[in-house]
C-alpha cells in the first residue's frame, strides 16, 4: 500500500522550494530526497535550477518521489507541485511561487506575519497555508533557514519520518562541520514543532492555480541589433533584500565622519552620497543613506566604520521600507529618465 498521500497522472508526489540565492534550498532539497529515498525506501530525484548562483538570484529545487514500483523518467521543471516551500517573502516582488499550485495543495511560507496577510499577497483560494518563522530559528541556533524549512516541511508531509531527515543531517555534517550537526538538529526540532497551519476549505470544482513559464524579457524578436543590452547592470534592477539572514546595517548619521570606509568594502549599491560643503566651504561628498534593495546583509560595512556610526540591527518587517535611501540611476533603462 502506497505511503504517499496523493499522486498526479505520472504516480507522483511532487515538492517546490522557492528561494532566494544564500538561503540554502539547493542542500535542502538534495536531503529532502535523500530521507525520502534512503529513509523509506521510495523512489525519488532531485534537481534545482539558480541560473547565475549569484546570491539574491531566484532559485528553485525541485523534489519527486513515487512508489517503489514506479520509475522516474521524467526530469522536467516540477510545474504542478503538491507543495510549495517560500524561503522568503521578498520572492513575491519578482516570481508568482504559487504558480501551477493544486486546487487542495500546501503552501509554506517562511514568516511572521497572519494567514490572512500571506492568503491575499499570494492571492490563494483554496488549500493549506503554513507559516513557520525559520528565520528566527535560524538566528538564535546560528543555523541556517534551510534546516528549519525542512523541519516545517516534515511536519506537512506526515508520511515522511522525522527520524530518516535527522541521519542525513548527521551524514551531511558530521564529517567536514561536526559541531554544526546539533544546531542543525535543533533547527529542524524546532521548525517541525513551531509551524502553524490553516486551511481554507476546498470546494467542489475548485481549480487549482495555472503555471505561467516566466519569459525573458529580450528575445528574438526584442533584442537590439547586434546583440546590445540596453541595461548596463542587471544588478541594478535586482532586489537583493532577500539574501538577508537576519540582519541589516543601522546608521547614525551624528556619529557618521563620511569617511567612505563602508561604501571601500560595500559589494553593492547600497550607500547613497550626496554632494556638499563642509564647515569651511569646501565640496565634500557626504552620506545621504542606505538603500537596501542592494544590501545583502554581509555586515562588511559594520566592520569597517571607525566610529561605530554603523552597527548591525535585527531587521523588522517594514523597517527596510521606511528607512530606505533610494540611489538613482539615470540611464537604467538606455536613456535619462
């Protein structure tokens, strides 16, 4: 008798993780299917797509598993999923991660904010929410989000063990990281017992969400002569505030001296500067503030600022938002907007 608890037309149970790049849903994936596999004896693959593995890029992984009699020759995209792990919320700005969702699927969100909230940004219906705060988790076991979505995705998927997923955290670690072995244990623990859940009833002749294949906005028929790209750095166009584990830098600006130490050491776009004079006249360039949809949480500025005018802050919902610096770039879009 079959221990999975649905299967499409092809016999099987499918799981996408969406993430960002940093977060870790590639590993988290492989172990997924590793305790699957090893754990109960099914049948299961995985594979992840993250384009230029550029931490802040999207990145999927996707996990099948079947019975044992069943052979896996299908390695295309997972497109109808069962379920569906969010890794961070900032995901909602640039990909639909409910697409292709069934009508009666689970959908698990890495948060801290209501049902009702997370329901009406993913615009969802019918099925199963989870919310689970691995993020906090994370932080306080100096872990990783990923060990506690997997914990949370354990806890959805009852016909998994617990137990298999705990060999191979001891098996992925023991050998190069042995003292990260108990945090990631904990991690998992604590996302298996903290994720809440809510379901919103299935109706007869309920639809589930149809898969929209994101197309590249240069093509064929839209690329310029010879090949030119008319955006100088796609960087620019990028919201990185999903790499974030946690934290972010806080400045003061009456402790700031706008020495550019933090702006040497910035990987990114992240602090503004605006022309000025000085107490005697003389132009100066000075800190105008951060703009954090370039900032990646690296904390490298902290570390250079020689008067403390920086320090590492635990980030709040809506903190980046209020507080934010926007840079301005003129010829993002090949000519002065």
């Amino acid at each position: 008798m079959s221990i999975l608890p649905n299967k499409n037309e092809l016999g099987f149970f499918e799981i996408r993780l969406e993430s960002i790049g940093g977060l870790g849903a590639n590993l988290a994936g492989k172990m997924l299917a590793e305790a699957g596999v090893l754990g109960l004896g099914l049948n299961g693959s995985n594979f992840s797509s993250y384009g230029s593995e550029k931490k802040g890029s999207p990145v999927k992984s996707f996990v099948r598993f079947c019975d044992p009699g069943v052979e896996i020759r299908d390695h295309s995209p997972i497109e109808q999923p069962q379920v569906i792990g969010v890794f961070h919320e900032a995901l909602y700005k640039t990909v639909d991660v409910v697409s292709g969702l069934n009508a009666d699927g689970i959908v698990m969100v890495n948060s801290t904010r209501d049902f009702d909230d997370i329901k009406k940004d993913l615009q969802l219906t019918y099925g199963t929410l989870a919310i689970v705060d691995a993020l906090t988790i994370a932080v306080e076991e100096k872990t990783k989000v990923n060990t506690a979505m997997l914990g949370a995705l354990f806890r959805i998927c009852e016909f998994l063990d617990p137990e298999a997923m705990k060999d191979v955290i001891r098996r992925t670690f023991e050998k190069k990281y042995p003292h990260l072995v108990e945090p990631n244990i904990r991690t998992f623990n604590r996302g298996y017992n903290e994720v809440r859940f809510k379901t919103y009833e299935v109706t007869e002749g309920a639809i589930g969400k149809s898969f929209v294949r994101p197309l590249p906005q240069l093509g064929y028929m839209t690329q310029e002569i010879g090949g030119v790209m008319t955006t100088q750095a796609n960087s620019i166009l990028k919201d990185l505030s999903g790499s974030r584990q946690g934290f972010l830098p806080n400045w003061e600006r009456d402790a700031c001296i706008h020495c550019a130490a933090c702006d040497t050491v910035c990987p990114d776009f992240c602090f503004v500067w605006e022309e000025g004079e000085d107490k005697r006249g003389r132009k100066q360039m000075f800190l105008k503030g951060i703009d954090y949809q370039y900032c990646k949480g690296c904390l490298k500025c902290v570390e250079a600022c020689p008067t403390d005018a920086l320090s590492d802050l635990r980030e709040m919902i809506g903190y980046a938002e209020e507080n934010r610096v926007k840079q301005k770039f003129p010829y993002v879009a090949g000519g002065i907007s």
